[in-house]
C-alpha cells in the first residue's frame, strides 16, 4: 500500500510575538496561508519495523533529525504500529526558508499515516500530535487560512484572503529561526501588525487593505543583520509588487499581485537578484 500526501509552503500576512513566555517560548499572534508551492510525500508500508527516509534534495538530513522521521517515529509510538514505512520526499520548498518546509512535510506524514495504517485520528487529534513537534505542525495539519495564538499551536480558522499572485523569492542565505527569535526584544517593539485589520481586509476581500496590514516583526531583526533581505524587499516594492512582506523570520520575501499581466516582470526582474524565485497562487 502506498499513499501520497502534498505538503504546502505557508505565508505569514502577520507575526507579532507578545512577550517571552516563562518556559522559554515566545507568545506570537500570527496570520497564515499557503500557497500553490509543495513538496510530494510519498509513503510506503514496510514489513519490517523501520522508517526509511530518501529525497531528491541532497541538503536536508535524512535521520531522526528529518521532521517527517519524527512524524512518523510519533505515531507509532502513540498508536502502537508495529509495521514500518518507506516516506520519499520530493522537495520543492526551498530549506530554512520561513516557508515551513519541514513543519508542513511532518503534518502531511501524520496525515499520509493517518490513512495509510487506518487508524482514524481526528484532525484535532493529529493537531495535538503535530504541536510535539513544532509551533508550525499543527496549522500545516489542516492548512487553510488561520489566526495561530500560543506557541502556534492555538488555532481559529478564518476565511480564504482575495485569490491573488505570491512571487516569492529566497536570498542565497541561511537564517536560524532559533537566532532572529533570540535576538528579539519583544518589550520593545515598535510597531506591531493589526490583526483586526487584517481579518477585516480578508472577510470583505479588499485585497488593498490586506496589502497595506501586512506586518511582521521579526523583520526588523532579520533585516538588520542581513542587509540582503531589506534589498529584496525595497526591489519587489519597485517591481510593483502590492503588498511585500518577508515570511515567518526569513529570508523568503513574498509580494502579494492582484494582476497576472504584472507577474511575469516581477519574476523576471527578480530573478536578476537571486535565483530562487517563485510566482504561484494562494491555495485557497
Ligand atoms: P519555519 O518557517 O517553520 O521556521 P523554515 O522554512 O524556516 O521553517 P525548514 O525548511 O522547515 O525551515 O528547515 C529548517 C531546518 O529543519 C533545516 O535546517 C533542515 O535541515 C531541517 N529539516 C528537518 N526535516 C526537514 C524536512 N523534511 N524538510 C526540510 N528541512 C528539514
């Protein structure tokens, strides 16, 4: 038996952190969607009790360290399944990337387990089972559109934003979320997204409004230290990109377009810059 899951790259329209928490964690208030860019996973049940990872891309480790390993390594042990499985990853998220790469592709392999052993857990269950894993699992369970509270793990669903273009596009760099989330003085902040206002813009889809609430404050962070990623913006503004905003704590910016007769100069004009570009739709 095998099963295939699709494992979408996710957008922040916000992140506000509140305050650090006492066990360490930082409590955010952040907006998410996904967009039309995803890994494939495929999973294949194996006699033997073993999980077997392999992928394409040469750069993600493919041991326990690998999200989609604990993902299935999870369940087994919660549900006591003593057969193993065999999960490829075709990666098309680019790594380290503030897409949730690795958070989406664990939530597709609880999901693609979930069906492959018959096991019947319920999406808030597999919700539960993914905040083990990391603040962004949960909401990559069920993807949609969604105000993340707590850690992340804090979900309410809200509508799909107005259908647009994301072109997203990732500097040549690596950002440790660990470090931009280390470096925060969250007590300081200066200004901070409204979500009111962004859920406003989404329910009566004015996507002008959406453009102008977008906010994210671990930008001022990332930007300071790596002057790249503020070029990035300041060139996606100039292209004609409507709303730009850099995505969970860096380095992959994305500009929201309304228009596709836009698109294509924005891409091309990007990929003059870097050459991990993207021009999808929003999953909605
Ligand atoms: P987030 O937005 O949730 O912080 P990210 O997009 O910044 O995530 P990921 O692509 O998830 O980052 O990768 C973060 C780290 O996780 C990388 O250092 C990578 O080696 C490791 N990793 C583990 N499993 C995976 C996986 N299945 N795909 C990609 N990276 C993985």
């Amino acid at each position: 038996m095998k099963v295939f899951e699709k494992a979408p790259a996710k957008i922040n329209l916000s992140l506000d952190v509140l305050y650090k928490r006492e066990d360490g964690f930082h409590e955010v208030e952040m907006v998410m969607t996904m967009v039309d860019l995803a890994d494939r996973i495929e999973m294949q049940e194996l006699p033997r009790d073993t999980i077997i990872i392999s992928s394409q891309a040469g750069y993600i480790p493919l041991d326990e360290k690998n999200l989609a390993f604990q993902a299935a390594r999870l369940i087994k042990e919660r549900y006591e399944v003593k057969q193993g499985v065999y999960i490829h990853l075709d990666k098309k998220i680019p790594v380290a990337a503030g897409l949730a790469g690795g958070s989406s592709d664990a939530a597709a392999t609880l999901r693609g387990l979930n069906k492959l052993w018959k096991l019947g857990i319920s999406n808030e269950e597999l919700q539960r089972l993914g905040s083990v894993l990391g603040s962004d699992v949960p909401f990559c369970v069920t993807g949609g559109t969604a105000v993340a509270r707590g850690r992340g793990e804090l979900l309410e669903p809200i509508e799909a934003p107005p259908q647009c273009w994301v072109v997203l596009a990732k500097p040549p760099i690596n950002v440790s979320t660990a470090e931009i989330y280390g470096k925060l003085r969250a007590s300081e902040i200066q200004r901070r997204p409204s979500t009111p206002h962004i859920i406003e813009a989404i329910r009566h889809k004015r996507f002008d409004d959406l453009c102008a609430a977008l906010g994210n404050v671990l930008e001022e962070v990332t930007l300071d230290l790596y002057p790249e990623v503020k070029q990035l913006k300041e060139v996606m503004m100039r292209l004609g990109a409507e709303g730009v905003l850099m995505s969970g704590s860096g380095p992959t910016v994305f500009g929201l377009v309304s228009k596709e007769a836009k698109v294509a100069r924005i891409y091309n004009g990007l990929r003059g810059f870097c050459k991990d570009v993207y021009a999808v739709r929003l999953l909605t």
